[in-house]
C-alpha cells in the first residue's frame, strides 16, 4: 500500500486505482468532473465522503509534477 497524503494506492482498495485517502472515491473523478467543465463543488457536492482539503491537496500535487521543471528536465517526452 502507498498513502502520501490525500492519495492511497492499495491492492486491496479499488484493484489499486488511486483513491482519495479514507475513500473508495479514484482520484480519476475528480479531473474527469474538471474536465468536463464542472466546478469543484459539484464534484464535492457528488461526493460527499470527499473533503475539500483533500481536493485540493490532489490538485496542489498534480500541479507540482507538471510545473517542476526538473523532473520535465529529466524525463523528456
């Protein structure tokens, strides 16, 4: 099992999808939800068992894999 804050990673839990901590919700929904053009909140309001704390900690992660620039440096596409 690998848990890093607001994301688990467990065999056991959804076949090993990434889910928001404490949830059985994947961490897939919430950027297909953005994706579709919908605000957070109906992302939150959909899944109730999700905080807005661990929300944007997963955006806050996500955004600091795609703006840090040395690992774009060393694993060049």
């Amino acid at each position: 099992m690998f848990q890093k804050g607001a994301i688990t990673i467990d065999p056991e839990t959804m076949g090993g999808t990434p889910v928001f901590t404490g949830t059985r919700v994947p961490i897939q929904s919430l950027f297909d939800y953005l994706e579709g053009g919908y605000a957070l909140e109906v992302f939150l309001e959909n899944f109730p068992s999700v905080s807005k704390e661990k929300a944007l900690e997963v955006l806050n992660t996500a955004e600091g894999f795609v703006t840090n620039k040395k690992l774009l440096d060393e694993n060049p596409a």
